[in-house]
C-alpha cells in the first residue's frame, strides 16, 4: 500500500530529501531512498511498506533481547522489509537487505486493527516491531503502538537508533521497552559494520529514550572479532552507558555467527565474549549478560547485591522467576526493570 511518508521536504524542482533517518536522502523524482522503502512520485515521498508484514510470529520477549522487560511474558513479534543500515553479517538479511519493491508480493497486507486483533487473541503482553528496522515502516508502527496502547497492550521496539530525532520524537510517546542494538564505540567501527558514519546521533537517540521518555532500554551488541571486539571499545560502550543510561541498564554481549558478506568471520569465541563481560562487570554495569550460547551462567540474572540468581532462563523463553514485586527475596535489594508478569 502506498501512503504518503512523514518527515520529508522538497528540495530542488521534484526532488525531495526523506528526513526519517539519520541519512537524510535526497530522492529524485521516480527514485527510491538509500532504505528502498521511500518512494519520490511526482515531488511527494511515499511509504511502500504501509502494512505490508513480511514475518510475524509469538515469542518471548528474552528473545530480543529484553531480560527485564515483563520477563517470561509472550510477545507478538512483527518484522517488515528495509533498513537503513547494511551489516554485512546481518542475520535477517533476506528482509533487511531485499530488493523491496521486487519483494513486496511476499507480504500479507495488515492494517494496524489486525495486529493488534492478533495480540489479543493470542493473550500477547504486547506488540514488538522487529526482525528489521521498525523505522523503515515508521507511519505503520506508530499506528499499530497508539492502537496498541489504546488496547492495553505493551510495546517494544528493536532497532539500531538510526531514526531522526524528530521522529523518535513522535513516537518516542507510544514506546514502553526500547531494545538498542549498539555495533560499537568508535564511526570506524560502524563504517566497516553497517556502512554509518553519525554515530553521535545515535547513541542520543538512546539517552533520549530512556530520560525524556523514560522507556525501559536495554543494549545489545554483538561482538564481531576483529571489528569490534576489542577490549578497549567495549569499555567506551559500558563507560557509556554508565553514564548515560545508568549501571543497572541491561546490556547484551551476543555471539556472532558468520553470515551474508561476512560469511568468513569467524564465531565469537567464548574466551572474548567473557572477558568483555568481567570487564563490563568491572565498569560499574550490574546486569551483563551472554547471549547466543547454550547453557552458559551468563544469561542468568543475579542481585547484583548478594549475587544470589534470581531469574534463571532455559530454552524456548522459559524461566524461573523468583523476583518478588521487582526485589531480591534474599536480601530486598531492588531489581530495576519491569516485572508485573511472574514466570513459572
């Protein structure tokens, strides 16, 4: 479904430039953006992805990864096509990186009463926009979060933080958890990852997140070796979030498995994904966790108190949660996150 585009302005003659993004396109009439999900016809820029829902499935909100964001609670999970960024080892490429106009007959159309008719049904907690970057189908989502809200539902928002600061602005009111995928510290490192050079940008767009809209933030990075798994940009990234987000914002150190063009990169070691989690332990963070590796300690929750574990995670989402009203039961410390749902 065409619908025309937020955030956008003439420019020369029929050309526009797409002020979603933190790449700010020019568009030719007749042209597509960097995204391919931005249309210029005629001098006004269009959305193609309006609805157009290419994977939607229910899952747990641990497979985000958000660990203290209604833990153990189901979550109907929606991704659509494009992005705005181009990680060579992405693993949802086949969505992320399509040719979309070519790809849209793949899709289910979906207007936002139906998905939201689709939590419901399936006594979700809320609606997660992920598996690619929400902000490429940013006019859908926030109809599907204001419906959402209106409903009692929850939302969660996946993304790289490459939105505008005007458009994280608009929606930034109807966003509960907002999961940032962090790729490293320095612009060379995300040159090389995802083809960004503003980076500034970016890691505002998370502040802003969790001081002005006060949602639930939690950071994730995957360590990729030899591009960003080097100890001393992961501290700039725990340093950053200490003092930026506060230590006991959650953050992801996620396995890389080779994929797409970076399909020769090795996996991640165990080795350096522990030794960036003791580091990351000593910078202050109180909940650093491992993921992507079965059975490892590291994907627990502890107090970060007396160190007792209080929310343990199996496969599938499942856990054992033994929080009481967000607190440690040992020693009453408070857990901050948001826990009104127990698990089993």
């Amino acid at each position: 479904m065409m619908k025309e585009a937020l955030f956008w302005e003439k420019t020369l003659r029929d050309n526009v430039r797409c002020n979603l993004c933190i790449r700010k396109c020019d568009i030719k009439e007749g042209c597509l953006g960097y995204c391919g999900t931005r249309l210029n016809q005629n001098g006004t820029l269009y959305t193609l992805t309006y609805g157009r829902v290419a994977v939607m499935s229910i899952c747990a909100i641990e497979n985000k990864p958000m660990y203290h964001f209604f833990p153990g609670s189901l979550w109907l999970s929606v991704g659509g096509l494009g992005c705005n960024f181009r990680c060579g080892g992405c693993n949802n490429s086949d969505l992320s990186h399509a040719d979309v106009k070519r790809s849209l007959f793949k899709t289910t159309y979906m207007t936002p009463e139906m998905v939201v008719k689709k939590a419901k049904e399936n006594n979700c907690m809320g609606i997660a926009f992920t598996y690619n970057e929400p902000t490429m189908w940013f006019e859908f989502v926030l109809d599907v979060f204001k419906l959402a809200k209106q409903a009692g539902l929850s939302t969660c928002y996946v993304t790289n933080a490459g939105m505008s600061p005007a458009a994280l602005g608009v929606i930034g009111e109807v966003i509960d958890g907002f999961c940032a995928d962090v790729k490293g510290a320095f612009v060379e490192s995300y040159s090389r990852i995802a083809d960004v050079s503003d980076v500034n940008i970016i890691f505002s767009n998370v502040s802003e997140a969790k001081r002005k809209f006060a949602m639930h933030v939690e950071v994730v990075t995957n360590i990729i070796e030899g591009y960003n798994s080097n100890e001393a940009e992961s501290r700039e990234i725990a340093s950053w979030i200490f003092a930026e987000l506060g230590k006991d914002t959650p953050w992801h150190l996620t396995k890389f498995f080779p994929s797409g063009k970076f399909k020769d990169v090795g996996a991640t070691s165990i080795g350096i994904l522990r030794n960036l989690y003791s580091m990351g332990k000593k910078e202050g963070i109180y909940y650093v966790y491992i993921g992507g590796i079965q059975d490892n300690p590291e994907k627990h929750t502890y107090c970060h108190n007396c160190k007792r574990m209080l929310i343990k995670r199996k496969q599938y989402g499942e856990i054992e949660n033994y929080l009481v009203d967000g607190h440690c039961p040992y020693c009453k410390t408070l857990i901050v996150g948001r826990y009104p749902y127990q698990g089993v």
